[in-house]
C-alpha cells in the first residue's frame, strides 16, 4: 500500500553521454522508484580511519560527512571508471587496443577521491595508469576509448595512446617513472609565481617512490616552498616486485624525510577526499609541499601483459576484492545509511555500462585517422 | 656600432627578455647570487631578485623537470647548465618530458623552455667536460637547436629562443664568452632577432661553401683569409640553427661552388657534418658537386688533457686548409 502510494516514475540522472546512448535506450530501462526521493537521508556521518603522520601534529578528520547528491556523484564516477577499464581489457584482448595498457580497476577511490577535494583551477599530473585520472578531470568516456584504439576523436588525436592522456590542468599521462614529479613542483612552481593559491598534485607509485630524481625534486620542494602535494599510490607492487622487495623503508609517506606526510586508506572515497583537503589545505596555507601515501590495489596486473599472478595469489586479490573493494564500500554505507536504494545503484550500474559500451569501436564505429593530415601536424 | 663580447651580448638577451615579459624566469647552479658560473647573468638577481633569477642545488634530474613543469603550466623558463656535459644527467626531462610532449599532446600542451648553456671543446677541461651536444639534442623531434658563434648570434638567438614556444637548446661556446664582436646599431636594439632555421653567410666565395657552426666558424674565416691569399674564394656558412637546418642556404651555396666542406667541433660519427652530407647527396645540388663533399671534425677519442694532444684533437684553421685543398685537388 506504501508502495504504491509513494511510487513515482523518477529518471536517475545519467551524465554527459546521456543524449548520444539516450536514443538506443528502450523504454523498460524507465525505473520506477520503489520509494519517493524525499525518503532517503541528505545526508550521513562516517567514521573514518586515522591517518598516520609525519612530523605533523594533527591530521584529518576522522569523520566524514556524505551528502546524498556527492555519494551518488562518487558512486557514479567511480562505477563509470571501473566499467570503462574492464572494457578496455576487453577491447585489449580483441587487440583493438594495442601497446601499453595499464588499468586503474581498485583504484578508483584515489582519483575520485582527490578530485573532489580539489578545484577545477588546480593542477594534477600522474604517470601512466591514467585512463581513471583523465576521466575524473573532465575527459570524456568517448574520446578516452577514441585515443585507446586509435580512432578519429580520440583525445591526443591518436598521438598519445594510453599513456598520454591531457586536458586543462591535466598534465598527462607520463611514461618514463618518476620523471612527472619533478614536473608536477614545477607546476607546483607556477602556482606560486603566478599567485593565484592553486595547488598540484603530483603523484607516482611505489615503485617509482625510489627513483633518485623525487629526492632531488622533495629538497628543492620544500627550499622554495612549493604548493606541492607528493601523492604516492602505494598499490604494492612496482610490476612484479613487492614493495618489501623493492625499498628498504615502505613507510612511503616517511620518505619525503622533512616533508610533513600522512598514510591514507586508499580505499577508502571519503578517506581520501578528507586527507586532500587536509593536504591541499596545508600547500594553499603557504607552509609548503606535504605528502601523502594513499594504500590501494590493482585488481589486473601492472598492464595487459602481466596476468598479475605470477607475484601475487589469487587468494590476495580476491581477499581485497570482497573485504575492500571502494565501490562495495561505498554502495553499503549508502544503502545502509538510507542515501540510496539498491534499486537506484543498479540503474547507475546499467546505465554507465551502457554508457561506455555505446562509445566502442563495434557501436559506434568511428572513422580512422587519416595518415597525411595527421602524421606531422597537430 | 660598438665592440660587445659574447658574455655582454648573452647578458643584455637575458636581461631584456626578462624586462619584457614577466613569465621569463632563469634558474641553474649558479646564476643568481654567484653571477652564473661564466658571468653570463651577471647583476641579473640584483636587479630581478629571488623570484625571477633562481639558484638550484646540484639537481640536473630535478631542477630540469621543475623547470619543464614550470612551462607546461605557463611559465617561460631559462634553465642553464653549466655546462651541456650535465645535461645527460637531466636528458631525459629535455627529451621526454619537454621535446615530446606537445606532440603527444596533439599540441594542447606547450613547452615553451629554453634549455642553454656551454656546449662542447673548452680548454684543458679534459673528457668528461668537453663533449658537443649538438647531434645528440638535434636528433630529436620536437627540440629546435641552435648554436650562436658571434654576439650578434648569440643575443639575436637567445632573445628568439625564449619568444618561441617550443623547446629550444641554446649551445654557447665558453671559448666563445670572451671574445668581442661588432654590432650594428640595430643588433643592439631591444627588438633584435635572430630568426631560428636561418643560416647566415659570414664571408661571400666561388670555389668552395665551408659549413660550419659555433667557434669553428672563425676558423673557417681565418682558413678563408689565408687561401684567399693563395687564390682561393672560400665560401664560409654559419649555420646559426642546427635545427631546422638551413639547407637551402647550403644548396644554394654549393650550386654555386661545386664543393663542400663541412667543419664541426664535434665527433666525426653521426654528427652534424654527416647530416649535412647526406642531405645534400639528397638534393638538387648533389649534381653539382665535382668532388666528394668532405668533413673537417673533432678526432674520434674522449678529450684528452695536455695541450698539445687537445690541440690536435679540435679542427684546427690548417686542418680546414687541407680539407680545401684536398676537395680542390691542389
């Protein structure tokens, strides 16, 4: 009796490739919404968990407040993110996708999580597992998958491929390891020269946590106080050897030696956006550059080539998947905290499916490059 | 006109690129409070301050790709190496970071950076200090390379170096720094360029084109003096550009000589003197050529200290007189 009193047709909002997939749309993907919107809470409180610090007196905080229209927004971007890699393996295996192709599926919570804690007017810049990155700052799921398989409408007009993905306050996309970092505090230099209190993130991996040049770039960081967030991702494993195998200290946030640094639950969306803002707002305080390691896991290997099981179990991957995945984690404190409904999720899920599957080679076929007009100009 | 050397000219480039556009920015080991290891910024930081004219720590890696970053995000960076020899150190920001990026861009990223300092032969610094970059760096896609030898050249290329919007290497010559040149009143002037791709003809001749660039280019003018007393027109070309090649001002020259010889400080192998051969083989002015076009290079072995060895290893103004003669057949 509720039910039916409370039904009302309601169409989850979809995004911006809504109107180009909206015409191969039927009728029956119209939900009906089991319950009126004013139904669910605005919005909830959630314990956190605590960072730990480097010679940093306080840290975040450990509770965070999630509104429903953000947890939607999160869940969607990080869900669209997550299907948009699972077809590139996809797409990979075709060998429509060729070259390097290193994907971001469990990662999702850390791009999401710093974008939303920053501005579109600050600066981010990343090494080569960008696809995810290059999403959360603005690049369309159509000229992603256009770039990945050398397409017309791709986003580096089929000069940069996986690797190298752009867009305004988006520096790639960078192949050789470490060498972004010295360029995000240059970036990070930028913002201070030009005095409009924008930030940089700079983040790298692991693995790249031990190239000589993020030392040489950490000492000048801090001499000129650059507004520079050193973001580590610590995925455990640099390709195929274990961070234990690799660095004598895996206290990554501790590396930055006289760099204030904190250790994130990178799993963890809203973990994420608090210590960003943290950080971010630490750099705009004009105190200098701060680091964070975010702790995180790629479900695939380090790219297509590597099945990733030849250094890591099955067991671990699959423990991580069901104890810690983000979008799981995130879906249950929504569902349990009355934000949204399964029902609504699962639209979400169905539509961003939808939504990438409509951008592929085989749906919408999009013309090939042509050689002479593209080769040496741009 | 007026007598200014090389440093002098370097300087009043730096200074009034700095004073035009407040993007501009120098940074290396050196160059702020020391005056640059060569004087070349001298009273730079004095009149600009810790903003614009910035001392690094020995960080090539880092400073390198602090500086790129800094132009990728709108800035316009000097970044000086003291010397082209610890630029390996930094090679791979210049290449992969800076020369490639606005092409895998698809050119929405721009560097507009210019990466100088001396480059090459200097004296008595041995292996490890004096190796020519100029075909390494003008291997590579996405850089423009230039290579002043007058202080005409030197401020007119370095004012256009940073007013371009690409990655440009600057390879000055510290032999060079001291040496005086004349410039016209219009050289001097605030607005003087140097266009980059534009090689110059330092000395007009019909029976032989002399390519050259950097300090070997007043050898060739010194070789030139001399044959002309023996009857010899020697024409004597200063690239200025490495790249983009002048070509066309070398065909040109050739049609009108039938004979080339090509001087570089550099190593014999891969260098610019063979670029220079093969291109012209390519060209229209092969057909021309009535000898074998022939390179005048520094020897094939790392530096060696003790003067009478260095000498014998940088082209020296009799080895560009027997190149000549030996093209000529006389």
């Amino acid at each position: 009796m509720r039910k039916m009193l409370l039904a009302a047709l309601s169409r989850v909002l979809q995004g911006p490739a809504a109107t180009a997939a909206a015409a191969g749309r039927t009728a029956s993907r119209v939900m009906v919404a089991s319950r009126n919107y004013t139904d669910f809470a605005n919005e909830a409180t959630f314990e956190i968990k605590k960072c730990d610090l480097h010679r940093l007196e306080e840290g975040p905080s450990t509770t965070a407040v999630l509104t429903r229209e953000e947890g939607l927004h999160y869940y969607k971007t990080m869900q669209t993110i997550r299907r948009m890699e699972l077809k590139s393996d996809q797409l990979y295996k075709q060998k429509i996708i060729r070259g390097f192709c290193h994907l971001y599926d469990g990662q999702e919570a850390c791009c999401v999580g710093l974008e939303v804690a920053i501005k579109p007017t600050d600066h981010v810049i990343t090494a080569y597992r960008v696809h995810g990155f290059a999403y959360a700052r603005g690049v369309p799921v159509r000229t992603i998958l256009a770039e990945l398989t050398g397409r017309k409408g791709g986003c580096a007009k089929g000069k940069g491929g996986s690797m190298h993905m752009y867009t305004k306050n988006f520096y790639g996309g960078n192949g050789i390891v470490g060498a972004q970092v010295p360029l995000g505090a240059g970036i990070a230099l930028a913002c201070k020269y030009f005095g409009k209190n924008e930030v940089c993130l700079t983040l790298y991996g692991d693995g790249a946590a031990n190239q000589g040049q993020i030392f040489e770039t950490y000492n000048m960081a801090a001499l000129w106080k650059l507004p520079c967030v050193f973001i580590c991702e610590n995925n455990r494993y640099g390709m195929g050897t274990s961070v234990e195998r690799a660095a004598a200290s895996t206290d990554y946030y501790k590396r930055g030696d006289f760099i204030p640094g904190l250790r994130v639950d990178g799993m963890d969306v809203l973990s994420v956006r608090e210590a960003t803002k943290f950080a971010t707002e630490y750099c705009r305080a004009g105190k200098g550059p701060i680091l964070m390691e975010l702790q995180t896991y790629r479900y695939h290997g380090h790219s297509m080539s590597d099945p990733g099981i030849s250094y890591r179990t099955r067991e671990e991957i699959q423990e991580v998947r069901s104890k810690s995945d983000p979008i799981t984690l995130l879906k249950d404190r929504m569902i349990n905290n009355n934000l949204a409904s399964i029902e609504e999720l699962k639209e979400i899920d169905v539509g961003s499916s939808t939504d990438i599957s409509a951008c592929c080679p085989q749906a919408a076929p999009q013309a090939p490059l042509g050689l002479v007009a593209h080769l040496g100009a741009l | 006109s007026a007598i200014v050397t090389v440093r002098d000219a370097l300087n009043q480039a730096l200074d009034e690129e700095l004073e035009r556009d407040e993007r501009v920015f120098l940074l290396g080991e050196e160059v702020a409070q020391y005056d640059g290891a060569y004087k070349i910024s001298r009273g730079l930081w004095k009149k600009y301050g810790d903003k614009r004219i910035i001392d690094t720590p020995i960080s090539e890696m880092g400073f390198t790709g602090i500086a790129v970053g800094a132009a990728m995000a709108g800035l316009r960076p000097v970044c000086e190496f003291m010397t082209f020899n610890f630029s390996m150190q930094a090679i791979d920001q210049v290449i992969n970071s800076a020369a490639k990026t606005c092409y895998m861009s698809a050119g929405s990223i721009s560097v507009p950076i210019v990466f100088r300092g001396p480059n090459g032969a200097s004296a008595g610094v041995a292996a490890q200090h004096s190796q020519c970059f100029a075909a390494w760096y003008a291997h590579c896609p996405g850089l423009k390379v230039v290579s002043p030898w007058s202080s005409e050249d030197a401020k007119g290329l370095l004012k256009a170096s940073i007013r371009d919007d690409n990655p440009v290497v600057m390879l000055e010559n510290e032999l060079l720094y001291g040496v005086p040149f004349e410039m016209s009143e219009e050289a001097q002037s605030k607005d003087f360029v140097v266009p980059i791709g534009k090689a110059k003809i330092e000395r007009q001749g019909t029976q032989v084109t002399l390519v050259s660039h950097s300090r070997p280019v007043g050898h060739c003018l010194e070789a030139a003096a001399v044959l002309a007393k023996e009857g010899v027109e020697c024409e004597v070309i200063n690239l200025r550009t490495i790249r983009p090649m002048d070509i066309e001002a070398i065909e040109a020259s050739v049609v009108k000589t039938n004979h080339l010889v090509t001087v570089e400080g550099g190593w014999p192998q891969f260098g610019v003197g063979a670029e220079v051969c093969a291109r012209i083989m390519e060209g229209p002015a092969f057909n021309y050529l009535d000898a074998p076009a022939v390179r005048v290079t520094g020897a094939d072995v790392p530096m060696p200290y003790a003067k009478i060895l260095e000498d014998n290893c940088i082209p020296q103004v009799k080895d560009i007189i027997f190149a000549v003669k030996k093209t000529l057949n006389i």
